[in-house]
C-alpha cells in the first residue's frame, strides 16, 4: 500500500463475506497489517444483518456462498440503499463471471489464486482511492451545478459585465461590473477603443474574438465565444462573451449590446473533474481509466499501420518493505522518483501509466520488432537499479517486467494486459530484477497451478487425500519390520497426483501444516487400527517438509495426534531432511530431543543428497539414516555410488544408527547391501506402494519376492 487510504476508511470497516472462516481471518489479518480495518461475515444472511445497522467503506464478497451467490447480496444490498463499492472473488477462472460482476458495479474482480493475499492490499487500496475519487467526483460535480445554479440567479450583478459597442461612432461603453472582470477601475480609462480591448486578450485566443466580434458586425448574426483575458488583478482568466447586433432604422448594424462572464471557476472545476477521472493524484501519470482509451487506441493504430505494439507490466520489488521499514510518505516518494525515471525510458508517442500501488503500465507503440522492446526493458531495469535517496535514505528497488505484444500474445486490451500480468509473476518467481515474455505454455502452466491451489483448500475436508503404504523389509529373514507412508491426492479431475505435483504449492500456501498433521493422524490411525486387527506391531515412517518442521510446537501436534489415536510413540517414526536439520541447528536439536524423549523415532531421508555437517550430526538425536534411491539405483555398476553407500553404511554403524535403503529393484541390489551389513530396505524389489487394504492382505499373506 502505497497513498494513505480516504477518508472514508477511516470512518467505516471493510466488509468480508467468505464462508471459509480461515480464509477470512487471512484476509482479515492482512488488511490489518496493512492498517485497515475490516469486520467478517461467513454467510449472505449475516453480511446483510450486519449491513441493516452499520455502513462499510467496501465489501469483498465471495460469490459462493453457503446461502445465496454473491450476485443477489449485492441485489439485496443495493435495495437496501448501500451503495459501498465491491470486489468479488471467486475461485473459478471464468471470464464470462468477471463481465457480469463488473456490469453489476463490481470495482474489481479477484481470482483465488497463489498470489491472492499478495495482491488483496494493492486491490483493496486501488478501491478504496478510486471510491474516494468518485466521492470527490461527485462532491465536484455537485458543487459545479451549484455554482452554475447561483451563476444563473445572479449573472447580472455577479462578475458578468455588460458592454456596448457604437459600429458607427466606435464608442464602446463598460459596466462597472466588467471594469472589475478586467481588474480595473470602473470609468479608467473613460474612453475606450477597439485596439485597446483586443489588446487585453490573450494573443492566442485574439485572431477568433475578433473574427467572431467582427463578423457578428457584417452579418448581423448574434455570436457567443470563450477565451482568455489578462486581469489586471487575477492574470489570465477565463471569460465567455456573447452579443447581439441591433439594426438601425436603414436596416443596418447599428449597435453590438451583449454580457462577459468570468467562468474561470467553472474551467477549473470541469478541468480538474477530468484530471480526477484520467490521472492518477500521486505521480500525475495517467490512470487506469486513461491507459483503456489509449491502449484501445494503440491497438488500432497497430492494426491499421501493420505494426506490433507492446504491453509492458512493472511491478516494484519488495515495495512494501520499504513502506514497512521507512513508511508511506517515503513510499509516495520513490514512486514519484520512479515515475520520472521511467517517463525518461519512453517516447513522447508511448504511454506510460499507473495503475495503483507500485504497478506501472507502459504502451509501446509503432514497434518494428521484438528486440527494441527488450531493449527498453532493459534500459528500465538498469535505470531502475540506481539509487535513489529519499529524507536522508539511500534506496535500492529493483523491478519485475512481464511483456506481451500485439499481435502474437492477443489481439484485445483485456487479454493483452492479463498475459502481460502472468508474465510479470513469472518474473517474480524467477527471482525478480528480470524481465520475462508472456508464452502460452507459462499461460497453461500458471491456470493450472491456479486449479491446483483452489481445489487444495478443500480436498482436506472433500477426502480426497490419501495414504500409501510401501514395506521395509528386513532382507535376511524377509519380515516386514516397517512401513513408510506415502501421501496421494485422489484429484475429481486430474486423476491420482504424486506429491511432486502439489507439495510445493502446500508450502507456498501454508496449506502444508493442516496437510502434513492430516498425513501424521491418518498414518498413527492406521497403524492402530491394524494393531488392533491382530498383526504384529510395525512401525510407520511419515516425511515432513521443511516447513512442517519449522512450524511452531510441532512436538505439541505430535503429542496430541498419538494420544488421540492411541498409537504408542515407539511405532511413529518421523522422517527429515538434510537441509531441514541444518536451518537453525541449535534449534532444532532441542526440537529433536523432545520428540526423541516422547519415544518417537527419527530419521534422515536421502542420507547423502543434502548438505549436513558431519560434526552436527552426532548431536543429533537421530535413529535412522535413508540411502537415497539415486545411489542404490546403479550400485552395482557404478563404483562411487557403491563407495558412497558403504560409506554411509560404515558411518551409520559408527554411530550406532540404523541403515535403510530406498528404491531397492533387483537381487543384485540386495545382495550387494546385505554383503555390506545393509539388512533394511524397500523397493519395487519387494512391494510397489499400497493402499491401506492391500497392505493388509500383504501383512497377511507375507511378502513374494
């Protein structure tokens, strides 16, 4: 967030309808950072209770909801007499949803995506000015048609002058009233001639008064004209003067009678209504209802001249550290200075605009080729990288640039700035400060991570996770001794996923931490249920990501989860990584003891592929090494993989640790690993993964292999 917000949010909270009460404590919590206020509903009936009695400065309104869409809220609302602006927020890509919502006065329309809280400050801001915009639009407008309504009442007395004009004798007569117009004293000069008036008008404006004064005396004809004049007392202001012509008795033009307003009010007020609706208040750049008209109109010349035109999106990098640390009015600044300096990288006949926030637009128009608008990305990432010194501080901002051209990349404004857009986030995972083209496949590739991330938030509750189970098998007797289990997401329309195809989307959402307790329980659960079918106790291996174990209290959740499902702790083993054991090691060494004291065993999975310390290792509480399947896979032909597992092995014995190892496939793996004191593995070998009632057959019946 980047301008304080209008006066309007000071007065009166946000509104958030959503049914998923999380989510709304999400959006709740990161207005709040953003110094906002904001008041939650979960259902359309409570949002319209609370609106009976209490105003809202903006409503963001999920469309679905357990009782009504979104669409007749804003029906009920509106007979109600709110007229709050809204953004709606849906979790389906659907344009032809967008249309409609913006056709009902929707201010924006936000999809549920990997950015959403990202971008919800930015939009909620962009709202909340363009409402404090209209408002004073209206308040303009308002006063506008009053003051043209007293203008009215008064034109005679209030600065109108009246004047006349002798065609014959060349007298002209002032009122006193236009004396005061011009800044002068009534009857100086008393006599007053026709160069001498021309004179006090502006010299652009002089050629058509005269034309119009001069030919109203040929012709007869009455006139009405604007211009400027110098006052002796304001400078230039603005007058419109009308007259008419009266005949002598030959029929001739005898005398010329008429009025000059001062309407320099009335210029300035229309001017500065239409400064409001087209440009933005910060940087003076125009906004995002100028950059339509002009992007529109690029497109055409584009289409007409056979040229390409490009759609440049600029997002500034980690803006809102620099808001958070130096605060807002330094924020403006930057954004003014980064203004100016862009407007240097532009021609006169490109437009540069602001569409809130730190997000910048640039039309380039009259392109020959692809390479010249690269070039110019470039010149703004390299311009951009300067530092600039705001109150006493040396700032350094980088950008992101996503870009798409006409007309490859779309051949319509909307589709043109949204492909620019995903190419500006595609610059910004690559670790922003670069500059990325939009391509269909980034297209495909982002709507499906989209697809992913909205059917996640629910596939908890829905049951559409699941677990596997594949044996680890003590090679010398061929018992099952364990088993790890393995997390599948039953997806209604991409079929069964691996967690390569979503884990990463988990961690980037947040979602890991009710995912990966979810995985624990149902694991613990199972594991008791087969205990209590009468098969042999086993113990169940369960990965957590880096972030699971980061989280806070993680040993608390464990603690809970075993005593609701009455496994004992000796049989939950808790698998880790290398690079996860070696962030904050002091840290979780003592995270490690705690859940070591509660009985549970742990392990490091992929032994070998990280980047542990050796003399870290020994102070961990550890049970159990993993030999990553990418040195069993050629163990038996590749003499440093085969080095390397000795190694490991040797060094687990050493330290009075256990050794397993995954992906085991042959006879010949096996072999070589139990002749080298390796006796616990898992593999294709012995089992493929499993779901929970093959399992059980499998513990039944024993293992083939």
């Amino acid at each position: 967030m980047t301008e304080a917000p209008q006066d309007i949010t000071a007065k009166m909270p946000i509104l958030i309808i959503e049914d998923d009460a999380g989510f709304a404590d999400l959006m709740a919590s990161t207005l709040e950072d953003e110094g906002l206020t904001s008041h939650c509903a979960y259902c359309g009936k409570e949002a319209l209770e609370w609106l009976a009695f209490s105003a809202s400065s903006l409503i963001i309104i999920d469309y679905t909801l357990p009782d009504m869409t979104g669409a007749s809220i804003i029906e009920q609302m509106q007979e109600m007499g709110h007229t709050a602006p809204f953004i709606m927020v849906t979790g389906r890509d659907d344009s032809s949803l967008a249309v409609r919502m913006m056709k009902t006065g929707a201010c924006d329309f936000m999809l549920k995506d990997t950015t959403f809280l990202d971008r919800l400050p930015a939009v909620v801001t962009r709202a909340l000015h363009e409402a404090g915009t209209h408002e004073r639009l209206r308040r303009a407008e308002l006063s506008l048609r009053q003051s043209e309504a007293r203008l009215a009442r008064a034109q005679k007395i209030a600065r109108m002058g009246s004047w006349e004009w002798d065609i014959a004798s060349g007298d002209i007569y002032w009122s006193e009233e236009l004396y005061r117009i011009f800044g002068l004293t009534p009857g100086n000069p008393d006599k007053i001639h026709l160069d001498w008036v021309f004179n006090l008008v502006n010299p652009v404006d002089r050629p058509a008064f005269k034309k119009a004064l001069l030919g109203s005396a040929r012709s007869c004809q009455p006139f009405n004209i604007i211009y400027r004049i110098n006052s002796a007392t304001e400078g230039e202001i603005v007058v419109n003067s009308q007259g008419e012509v009266e005949r002598g008795e030959n029929g001739r033009p005898r005398f010329i009678s008429g009025t000059t307003l001062d309407i320099t009010a009335r210029i300035r007020a229309e001017s500065e209504i239409q400064q409001l609706i087209n440009y933005d208040t910060l940087t003076g750049l125009p906004n995002r209802n100028l950059l339509h008209d002009r992007l529109r109109l690029a497109i055409a010349q584009a289409a007409r001249e056979q040229h390409l035109m490009a759609v440049l999106i600029l997002d500034l990098d980690r803006f809102k550290r620099i808001n958070d640390t130096l605060g807002h009015r330094a924020g403006d600044k930057l954004l003014q200075a980064v203004s100016q300096r862009l407007l240097a990288c532009v021609r006169d006949s490109d437009t540069l605009a602001r569409l809130g926030g730190d997000e910048f637009v640039i039309l380039l128009s009259n392109v020959a080729q692809e390479e010249g608008i690269s070039s110019v990305a470039q010149k703004i990432l390299a311009v951009l990288a300067e530092p600039v010194y705001v109150d006493g501080h040396e700032i350094y901002t980088t950008a992101s640039i996503g870009i798409a051209v006409y007309p490859m990349d779309g051949e319509d404004g909307h589709v043109l700035l949204k492909h620019a857009d995903l190419a500006m986030y595609q610059a910004k995972e690559q670790d922003r400060n670069n500059v990325q083209f939009f391509s269909r496949e980034m297209n495909i590739k982002v709507l499906e991570r989209m697809i992913l991330e909205n059917s996640m938030r629910k596939a908890i509750e829905r049951e559409e996770f699941f677990l596997m189970y594949q044996p680890q098998v003590d090679a010398r007797s061929g018992r099952i001794v364990g088993m790890e289990a393995l997390l599948r997401w039953d997806h209604p329309d991409l079929g069964v996923l691996l967690p390569d195809k979503f884990i990463y989307l988990a961690e980037e959402t947040g979602m890991i931490i009710p995912l990966g307790e979810w995985v624990i329980r149902e694991a613990c659960r199972q594991n008791k249920e087969w205990q209590g079918q009468g098969f042999p106790p086993l113990r169940v291996a369960v990965n957590l990501s880096g972030k699971q174990f980061s989280q806070q209290r993680l040993d608390e959740a464990v603690a809970a989860i075993l005593m609701e499902t009455g496994l004992e702790p000796e049989w939950l083993e808790l698998e880790l990584t290398e690079s996860a054991l070696m962030k904050n090691v002091e840290e979780n060494i003592r995270l490690l003891c705690k859940l070591k004291e509660m009985g549970v065993s742990l392990s490091i999975d992929d032994f070998g592929t990280g980047y542990s310390s050796l003399s870290y290792l020994k102070h961990f509480p550890i049970s159990r090494l993993k030999i990553d399947r990418s040195f069993v896979r050629d163990i038996t032909t590749n003499p440093d993989d085969a080095a390397i597992a000795e190694i490991i092995i040797a060094m687990a014995q050493t330290l009075k640790l256990n050794v397993t190892a995954e992906g085991v496939e042959t006879r010949a793996q096996m072999e070589f690993l139990s002749f080298h004191n390796c006796v616990e593995m898992q593999g294709y070998l012995f089992s493929r993964p499993l779901r929970a009632g093959a399992f059980a057959e499998l513990l039944k019946n024993g293992l083939k292999y």
